[in-house]
C-alpha cells in the first residue's frame, strides 16, 4: 500500500519532460486500431513501444490470427511509407535489398530501390527464406543502410522491420540464426482471441459487409511528430539502482542452470530502452521496477535458450525469466 501511495504521490510531480502529447498519441493510436484489431491491446502496445525504443520486431503465431492485418493497420495510423515483402525459398537478396539496371541512354548502371526502402517495412513468413537472403538483412536492420556494389544507401527514418513466422509448419522453413534473431528487439508471441473476442471478431466483420479493414483507419501520427517523441523517451530518466537491476536479471540468465544461452548485453539495452518507453508512454519522466518487469518477456524470449532437458520437460523461457525475476531483490 505504501509503495502505491508513494508512486501516485510521483505522478502528480510536474515532468521535467513535456508527456502529454506523446500519452495522447498512442491512446488515439489504440482506439484507432480497435476499430479492426480486437482482443489485442497488448500486442499493440508493444508495437508502439518497440517503435519509440526504435527497435524491430519478430511477431510470432499460427496463421489467421491477424499479425499481418495489425501490422499493415499499424503503418497506415502512422503517416508514413509502407512495404510488404513474402518470403519465399526462391528469393534473393538483390530482390530485398535492389540491383543496379543499365541505363541504355545513359551506358551507367542506375540502382534500383527494392522494397526494403521504406519506413515499415512488413516481412512475412520470414523463416522461408534461405540463410542468404535472412544474411542480407543483418546490415539494413542494424546500421539502418544497405551497402550494394560497394555504396552505401542510408535510410530514412523511421525504419522498422515487422516479421512474422508460424511456430507450427517448419516443412520447407529455416530457422533464423541467433545473431539475426538478437537484432529483433521485441519477439511477441500472439495468441488465439478469447470466446468473447472471437464472437466480436465475427461480428465485426459481418457488419462491414466486404469493407476493407484499411478503410476504417485513419493516420494519427506524422513522422515529424514521431521523431520528436522518440527523442523524448531517449531523455527519460533512469536511476542508476534501476540500472543495477536490469544488469542483475540480465547476468543470472548467463549462469542459470535450466538455460543453454543467456541474453547479451544488446538484450541488457534493449529492456532499458524499452522500459523508459513504457514510462513514457504512461506519461511519467522516470523508470520504475514495472516498466522494466514489463520489458522482459518480449525483449529476452528469443534471445535466451533453454537447456534440452527442460525443454523436453515442457518448461518455457517465460518460466525461467519469471523465476529469475523473483530470485532478484527489487530496488525501492
């Protein structure tokens, strides 16, 4: 009770930071996407906070459950570009990334954009694709550029990659390596919706009666705008016990005896910028405990890896993180 009192005592304080208009901004952005999206808040949520933190994300479930559609309707509430990329086990990196044409009237070769030149960019089915194509990412989703016959082309921000992959079918799939999957700052298992959800997802879609879902959104956010409230969330303050802390849960996974790999210090950063988003986005200038809490899940589900006997034993990732999570003392 008194930990409560203390932390609403906080949130009257006047914010060294201006919050408001980044608070409202994301709310508009969740009532807009509710229009469609039903039943999953959470995974909008973490959208919004993987953008701020500028990070990309691996969107992870089986088909039908509209990860493709809640990624297209996200682009389209931000004003910005948007790409759509299938991957398939013929593709290659120049269809990614560009190719350099002839120019007959000119005798020069003219580069090309691809698709990955965009703002958000939309990969599906990532896992089809072969290691030299996957290979081809690694420059554009880390640097932000993509070097092709010795230029370098940097990209226009925002630049976000969102992928999918369906946990189920690995026939004719290629598992992503772990130094492609540590550049994802986010992997966000997305569930079946609930009997009640389900029922509204129905109704919903009977009452458009054909209607496109893109024709029930509208943009909310321009990129000048966006820009501004990431640089807000980088100015967020961070106590240095809160420091402490992601460092210690960071460290018991690289010595925990269910876990075969521990997080990086990528990972490390990553629940640090992903916790002051969370703040942000809750209107407050500073990180508490329960933004980095938060964080974890999605930042370290893909970056650590079980032992083969848990595995076996049905034990999950979310398992081990929720009992290194209780092993570490929480700062007050």
């Amino acid at each position: 009770m008194e930990d409560t009192d203390i932390v609403n005592d906080d949130l009257n304080f006047d914010n060294r930071i201006q919050l408001e208009g980044l608070k409202n901004a994301v709310e508009s952005i969740k009532a807009e996407l509710r229009k469609v999206i039903i039943g999953q808040d959470h995974f909008v949520e973490l959208l919004i906070v993987a953008l701020l933190a500028d990070g990309h994300v691996l969107i992870e479930g089986v088909p039908g459950i509209a990860k493709t559609v809640t990624a297209k309707l996200f682009a389209k509430v931000l004003k910005t570009e948007f790409s759509r990329i299938q991957f398939t086990p013929d593709l290659m990196p120049s269809d990614v990334l560009g190719t350099s044409i002839l120019n007959m009237k000119t005798s020069e070769f003219e580069f090309k954009n691809g698709p990955i030149f965009s703002n958000i960019v939309l990969i599906d089915e990532i896992n089809r694709a072969p290691a030299k194509t996957q290979a081809a990412l690694f420059e554009t989703m880390e640097e932000r550029q993509a070097t092709i016959d010795g230029t370098t082309y940097k990209f226009e921000n925002p630049f976000m990659v969102l992928a999918t992959q369906n946990p189920i079918e690995q026939e004719g799939t290629y598992a992503l390596p772990e130094a492609q999957l540590d550049r994802f700052i986010f992997k966000i298992k997305v569930d079946y919706p609930s009997l009640e959800d389900e029922i509204k997802i129905i109704a919903s879609h009977h009452e458009r009666k054909g209607e496109k879902p893109q024709t029930r959104i509208n943009a909310i956010l321009d990129v000048a705008s966006l820009e501004d409230y990431k640089s807000k969330t980088q100015e967020i303050l961070v106590e240095e016990k809160i420091i402490k802390y992601i460092a210690e849960i960071v460290s018991k996974t690289r010595n925990h005896p269910h876990l075969y790999l521990g997080g990086s210090p990528r990972s490390s950063i990553a629940i640090l910028n992903t916790a002051k988003a969370f703040a942000a986005i809750n209107g407050r200038d500073f990180v508490i405990p329960e933004d980095v809490k938060k964080s974890l899940n999605p930042v370290l589900n893909h970056r650590i890896i079980l032992t083969p006997e848990r595995e076996m034993e049905g034990m999950t990732t979310e398992n081990v993180i929720e009992m290194i999570v209780q092993s570490v003392e929480v700062p007050r």
